[in-house]
C-alpha cells in the first residue's frame, strides 16, 4: 500500500487514544492506553509517541507512509506553536506539546482543542462530509463547539471562535454565573451539568416530579423521565434545547452553515432534545438563513476526536 | 501611470456614485448622478456603465488600467452570478447585473450586497485597514452587517452570513416582530427605527421626557436628548446599546474578530452610544475572547460603499 496515512491522538484525562486514518478520513485502526497524568507531562508525551509507533507497528502500513499526526486536547492553548497553556484535566502547565513529540517522532505535529477536533471529524468523514460549511456543537459536562469553513478549523483571532458554550444567550433575568465569569452562557443551562443543576433546583423547590425519586440526578435520569412523561423534566429539556436553538439562529445569520451537527454524551438522548431544538431554530431564523438547513446528529461517536485529529494535518 | 485601478460603484435607489480606487483602497476620485430607478433596471444599468467610463476619462488613468469593477446594492441576490432577485429600494426583480455591465463594459464584473460592500471598504482602507478578522455593523434605518474573514467577504452557504440585524437577541418577553418576519431581531431595538419607534412609544405611554417636545422624532433627537440629560432617551440610547454589545458578545466566541467596527448615520452619535456598548460586551464576554478586541467607529463614511464595491475584484 502506497498510499499516505494520517494519524490522530485523542487525549484525555483518563485515556490516550491513538488511531490511523486514510486520506478519506476512514478509520483504520486504533489503541487505546491510559493517560496516567500523575506520572507528568513528559511521560505522557513519552507514551503518546509510543502509542503512535506501535499502532503503525502493528497495522499494514509503514513509518515511511505516516503524513503527520495531530493531537486534540481539552485546554487553552497557543494552536500555531502547538504550546499547552493549561489543560485542567491533564494538569499541564506551559506544555510543548508540539514540539516534544516532533522530536520524539520525527513527523510534523498539530494539535489543537477537544472540541474544535472533533467538529473537524465529523466535517471530514462523519455527519458533515461533503459539506464544506458546518457549526457542531458538542454537548458533555461542558458544550463545547467548532466551526468548520470550507473544510477547516476556522479559529479566529485569537484562537476563541467556535467556543459556542460561551455565548451568553440567556436573558438577564434568569441567567446565572457560568464556570467562565460570565453571566447566561449557554453552557449554564444546556450541558449536562446545567441539566443536573436544573433538576436538582426544581426537586429542591419541591416540584411534584419524578426526578425526586434518584438518588443521584444525571442528566440521561433528566431525559429519561421527560420521555415518560414528567413534565417538570420535560420542561427542563425543553429549556436546555431552546437556548441551544436560539444560538443557531443567530448563527444562522452570522456564520449561516448548511448544517448545525450536535454530538457528545447529551445529544445521545435523541429526538426529545432534537425536535425542540429544530422547533426554536425554525421560530427565530429569518427564512431564507434557515432553508436547507438541517440540524442532525455526530456519526462518529467518540471516535470524531481521533478522526479529526488526524485531519488536522490534511485539512 | 502604469499600475491597476479599480472603480466601485455604490448604487442607492436615489443616487449613483462612481469612483476610482488604488491598490490600497485609496479613493483617487468619484463622480455621482441620479439613479432614477423609474426608467427601469436596463436604464438604470446603462447609466451606471456611462458613469464607469465617465469618471476613468476624466481622470489621469486609461481604460486598460481598470482591473475590474465592482457595485454594491442593497436586495437579495445570487452572489456568484450577480444575478439580483428582487430589491426594495431600486424596485429590481430578477435582474442580471453582473452579465449586463460585463456585456456593456467589456470588464470583470462583481456585486455583493450594500451591508458586505461597506464592511469590506472599512476592512480594506477604513478602520479596519491591516486586521485580517473584523466585523462590521452599518446602523441605519436597518441593521446591517458585513464579516470579513483573511481580508475576504464571507457570505456563508446561501449568502446569508453577516446579517447581524436579524440575529435574534431580544428575550421573548420583550420582543417586537421584525420586518423578516422573525420575532426579537437586533434590528427592532438597534436601527435609528427601532429607535425612533422606542422614543415615540415612551411619548405615546406619556412618559415624563423632553422627546415629547418634537413633532416629528428622529434617532438624531433621541440621541441629543439623551446627552442633555433626559433620562427617557438615556434609556433608549442604552437599550439600543445594550444589544449591540451582547450580539458582539456572542459573536467574540463565534467569529473571534480582532475589530468591530461601527457604521452609518446612528454611529455618528458619539461615545453616548458606544461606552455603553463597550460596556456591555466585556460584562458579557469571556476575558479571553475580549482581551485586546476593540470596539472603533467605521471611518470612511458615505465613502465606504465605493471603496468596498471597488475592493470586491482585489480581495
């Protein structure tokens, strides 16, 4: 095989997870092995590098074949020089990321944030392939978010566009402090976190409501008990998907993409987040911002982080 | 003179202005006349092609230096094409453009829309001269908006990117319907009518203010009140300004621009409006989105229109 071969690293808190992917964005093969951030920035580097040599090792293809490898992260970072400001899950202060594993490898490096390489993922081969304009948003314990213009990252001036979580979109009178400073960011209301929050408030209130009945509310109990009928946690989904609907429709207008892709753990809860979601979006875009555009599901699951990864020195 | 010209045309429904630009978007010379959209699109057309050749005769530079034209309008249209489908003020439907001008001046042919046109004249020689990534908002009548990305228009998938006036920003329980049809638009609170209507409202419920003393109120008044101390019109300047910055707000985790740049008649107010703008977007900005973005008022004036019309066949 002659062909070039792109490798991807999804790095975690928990877990290193290394992957081959061709120049359509297929994934060929994968590793997986612990982070073990308490060992130091240097021997996860150390293990990264390793990972990333035995996966070609162990698969048909040759050292001489891999085209780069790139790197997603969670953390603040300087994406040019590849440098880690602070990554809060791995501990990493003022980390070479990029330049420590070039050494180590040999091979050119890129890295960049968790979630604007998974948006590149999903816009390379997963739910937005062949479109080149898409905005994803990612929904876990934060929302994170990326926007892909004409197939690539787009990061604006200093690296913060596409930071979707943070666009502080609930109005004043109901808005709360976000982990960031700020006051209203989507984040607040539509991770899951903001999700869990509101259940816990409403049981606190006492709300008559099913929610009371776990011991520990998460947010999949949330949806859970929405499509059973609840409606104190119907009325909490409904919250959550609104505001991520009104965000797109000021996207719509701004960066007007032919399709908003939504992934990460919460979006997992289907059709009871994604109807009122599309329901707002159609209610506040300008009609001829909203034609043709569509808000559908991520494809990759969790493999959209090693996938964009190792788009990142293709793309 | 051997270097390239090229000449921007700024097409208003009342008048016609030509002019002649450098290749650093310096105005060289202008010309303007009626446009008399009542003989009709092909009138209209032919007239803009007399001026085109008018003002490169009367000037130091020959025909053959013209690198291309451009011409910014205000309607809906197919960029690429040139092709305008319908616009209000010139009373134009389904009108070739682009194919017309190109057929009758021998010479590339570009249009885009009025609101992008003036972003990129800013972008280009104005305030925004030397920044890659800014954002621009044209406060008129309406609101319009124009995002320039690498020094480039960019339109989005279906043209509709940058349409800052109809992002949806208002909560439900204040919102008014826009002229787009959508409910809580920028434009309802932000544009000079948006204004003039908060003003006439506050008069009409017979609040106590010196706005009552106008017979007829325009933004101009509501403004000059606010600064002699009325606080009714205080209100409404801050309420204008006030959704001005968290659109920008979300947009410095969206677009990430470097500079925003404020425009059109409502901008000339002065610092009453835009201290409380700036006010607005660092309460509601993450630090790491607002640090060293700064918030400037556009600086080419009525000249913005042709210099960003000439500027489409550079850029």
């Amino acid at each position: 095989m002659s062909s070039q071969i792109y490798i991807g690293v999804d790095l975690g808190g928990t877990n290193i997870k290394v992957g081959i992917c061709d120049e359509q964005g297929k994934l060929l093969k994968t590793l997986e092995g612990p982070t073990s951030p308490e060992l130091g920035a240097e021997s996860v580097l150390e293990r990264i590098a390793q990972y990333v040599r035995q996966v070609v090792e162990e698969s048909d293809y040759s050292w001489e074949q891999v085209a780069g490898i790139g790197a997603g992260l969670a953390g603040f970072m300087d994406i040019p020089e590849g440098f880690v400001k602070f990554s809060p899950n791995l501990q990493w202060h003022n980390v070479p990321a990029k330049k420590t594993l070039e050494a180590l490898l040999g091979k050119q490096v890129k890295i960049d944030n968790d979630a604007n390489v998974a948006a590149l993922g999903e816009a390379w081969s997963g739910a937005g392939a062949g479109i080149p304009n898409v905005v994803c948003y990612t929904l876990g314990t934060g929302v994170g978010g990326g926007i892909i213009i004409n197939g690539k990252i787009y990061q604006g001036s200093a690296g913060m566009a596409g930071e979707l979580g943070h666009m502080s979109i609930v109005p004043d009178i109901e808005a709360i402090q976000c982990g960031c400073g700020q006051m209203g960011c989507l984040e607040t209301v539509s991770s899951a976190t903001g999700i869990v929050r509101m259940a816990k408030e409403a049981v606190e209130r006492g709300e008559r409501t099913s929610l009371a009945l776990h011991e520990k509310i998460e947010a999949k109990h949330v949806f859970d008990d929405a499509k059973s009928g609840d409606e104190v946690a119907l009325r909490i989904v409904n919250r959550a998907a609104y505001y991520i609907g009104r965000s797109m429709a000021a996207l719509a207008v701004v960066i007007n993409p032919k399709r908003f892709i939504i992934g990460g753990g919460v979006s997992k809860a289907g059709e009871i987040l994604f109807q009122p979601i599309r329901d707002t979006f159609i209610k506040f875009t300008p009609e001829a911002a909203a034609e043709g555009v569509e808000i559908v599901a991520a494809t990759l699951g969790n493999d959209a982080g090693v996938v964009g990864a190792a788009g990142l020195n293709l793309r």
